[in-house]
C-alpha cells in the first residue's frame, strides 16, 4: 500500500549551489547530507511540513544521476512514495505488468529500502517505492 509521496527527487550539477537556492527558497537548510555509494550519487534533504526535497549530485561520471544530466540536464529525476511493505509493493506491481529497475530492495538514503519502477511503464517519470529501515 502506498502510503504518501516519501519526496521528489532534484538532479543537481552543483550540490553547494543547490543547498544555497533550496535553502533561500524553502527557508529551512539541509538537515541531511549522505552519500550513496552504490549509486554513486550525494545527496542532500529539506523537509517543510510534510514535504521533503531531495537534491542529487553524481560523484562519479558513470552513476545514473551523471547519465541522467548529460542527458537531461537539471531537475525533477523521480518522485518517491513511501510504502507500508515493500516486498509485498513488488509483487503487486510485478503482478499488475509493472518492469522494475531493481527487484530486490536495496538500501537508499535517509534510511530506507528502494527500488525503482522503470520510466517505460509509468508514463515517463521514475518512480521510486522506498521504507523506512527498521
């Protein structure tokens, strides 16, 4: 069962002039940086009320967020929905036709398990399901 939307994810060129911009906009700084070895991204959370932001800068040429910039430049990368289980979320959309990225869990920023829905089959945007480690 999905939940809320978790965050948006932003794909970012520069991390230092992306927190300046977000936090001069949101009004709130950072509260979280982490990187993300195996997808070899930094990233960077603001949260306003319920809602979170997360900004996303590669630290290698060959991780998706540095594919995804060369190809797109920078915005909106995906949109994440926080889930109750979500090995249970994959078999339903496996069952409903849906082609994901990654079939088994992995763990994400911010503490939590993901896996990413591919674009092909979700009009376009990439969807990451993503649970809170317990």
């Amino acid at each position: 069962m999905v939940n809320k939307i978790e965050h948006i994810g932003i794909a970012v060129k520069n991390m230092d002039d992306a927190n300046v911009l977000f936090e001069k906009m949101l009004g709130v700084p950072s509260y979280k940086m982490e990187a993300v070895e195996s997808e070899g991204v930094l990233t960077s959370f603001f949260q306003t009320g319920n809602n979170k932001i997360e900004l996303l800068v590669a630290t290698n040429p060959e991780s998706p967020i540095a594919k995804f910039l060369e190809k797109k430049g920078e915005g909106i990368h995906h949109i994440a929905f926080d889930v109750t289980d979500i090995y249970a979320e994959i078999e339903r959309l496996k069952n409903e036709g849906f082609v994901l990225i990654n079939e088994v869990p992995k763990k994400g920023a911010d503490n939590k398990l993901v896996v990413f829905l591919h674009p092909k089959n979700t009009n376009g945007v990439l969807v990451e399901l993503c649970q809170e480690i317990k």
